[in-house]
C-alpha cells in the first residue's frame, strides 16, 4: 500500500530472573506494583513512548531482547526509538573503569541496545535517542559519558535526576543555531524535564553537541552524516501536546521520505 504509514522500532527497559535490585539513586522504587511479576525476567516501557509515535503517525513495534531476532527487527522497521529507563551503559564501553558507586548496570539490557544500535546506524534509517538512548548513541560512535554529572559540574545548580518531576519542565536548553533539533522543533531555547545523572562528554564519530542546559551540560547531539540520527537527554514523551512533539515527527516523516526513496 503506497500509504503505510511507517513503522519505528522501540526498544525496552528490562530488569532480569528475581527480585530487582536497589537503585543506587532511586532506593526500592522498582519494588513498587511489581506484584506476581517480580521473581521473574520482565520487559518494561513507558506508554508514553508509544503514545508519542502513533500521534506522530507512526506504528510503533516494540523489540523485545529476542536476540536471534534482532536482524528481523532491522528488516522490518523503517526508523528507531532508543529509550530511556534506568540503565547505565557499563563505563568499559567506552574505554573507562567507574569512578562512582551511582551506577545501575544491566548487562542484558546493554549487550542487546549496543549491537541493536549499531546495526540501526549501519542502516542509514532515521534514529531519535531518548536520555539513556542519546547517551548509547553517542557511545556506539566512540564516545565517551560523563559518569556522575555532579561529580563533572560542581558548581551547577542545575538537578538534573528529577526522578518525579517527568511532566514538569525544570530547567532551560539552549540550542545551536540552525542545528538539526534547533529547525525540528522550532525554537531556540526549550523547557524541559530533567531525569538523567549522566550525560555526553566526549562526542563520538560524527556526531555534534547541539544543544545545551545553563550549566553546560549536554542536552542534544546529532549526527552531522544524515539528515535525522539525533539524541535528547530529556522525555519529550510527556510532552507530546507542545513542540517537543515535533522531534516524533520528525522521526515518522524522515523514515516515509527514505522509505520511498530506497
């Protein structure tokens, strides 16, 4: 059909066999409405992920830690969502031992994003990162995080891990003039929401630094090699009646213009 709409692949949180362990931010949170699921391997998403593409008029599929699948993932949709969650990239991937006890590892989730995203990148299909995503995709082109941002910006006033303040906006973000995220949403300074305790540092193969919070700290990058790989540190999800819709958008249309262009 000459209008299917096009498909964005999500990937998921995940939190492994037994009961979760403590977050060394967030305490016993995950504990919380687990129920009868909590002795077992379970996947999780926030709704509003698929929220955000259906109204971007996108179909979002999910993709499960099928890893013998992960090559029918690749064939089967025409962009990707990475994103967030409670997961930290292990400090090895991008060639440093951890220098805080703030981590919160999940090997599972980690090997499966890492390779999931590298075969997205060698695919030339359009890619939106989400916080934990942005930072993979930055990872993913050699480069590197910082681990803990109050460890790296000392002087900041600026709490970035709002934990609990999704659906408010907390702080500003400034964007580079004429940037890719810049023109997508129109503005050039953007309120956001604020959920993360780590954030880029070192910026990988061709990718840029684009938009920053008051304090510095890196908010959004692009790839300079195509017209829509980009990452945010901040959930637009919740945001999805405002101009931070529009980076979904952007990432539903980007996929149909390369669709029919293959």
């Amino acid at each position: 059909m000459a209008d299917k709409k096009p498909i964005i692949g999500i990937n998921l949180d995940y939190f492994g066999d037994g009961i979760t362990p403590t977050h060394p931010l967030l305490g016993d949170i995950f504990m919380a409405g687990s129920g009868c699921h909590a002795p077992f391997a379970r996947h999780i998403i926030n709704y509003n992920f698929v929220l955000a593409v259906e109204q971007a008029g996108g179909i979002p599929l999910i993709m499960p830690h099928a890893f013998s699948a992960m090559e029918h993932y690749i064939d089967m949709v025409d962009g990707f969502m990475f994103i967030g969650g409670t997961i930290d990239l292990p400090p090895e991937t991008y060639g440093e031992e951890p220098t805080t006890e703030t981590l919160y590892i999940q090997d599972q989730r980690a090997r499966f994003d890492l390779e999931l995203m590298r075969r997205a990148l060698r695919t030339k299909k359009p890619i939106l990162g989400i916080c934990a995503g942005a930072q993979l995709l930055n990872v993913v082109r050699g480069g590197t995080l910082h681990q803990h941002i109050p460890d790296s910006y000392k002087e900041s006033e600026i709490e970035h891990f709002q934990f609990t303040k999704l659906t408010e906006a907390v702080h500003d973000v400034h964007f580079e003039a004429g940037s890719v995220l810049s023109k997508t949403v129109n503005q050039t300074v953007l309120a956001v929401n604020s959920s993360h305790h780590m954030s880029v540092k070192d910026p990988g193969r061709g990718i840029a630094i684009t938009a920053r919070a008051p304090d510095g700290v890196a908010e959004g990058i692009e790839c300079t090699e195509h017209p829509y790989i980009v990452g945010v540190q901040w959930h637009p999800e919740f945001f999805r009646n405002t101009c931070h819709q529009k980076l979904f958008e952007r990432l539903v249309t980007t996929a149909q213009e390369i669709k029919e262009n293959v």
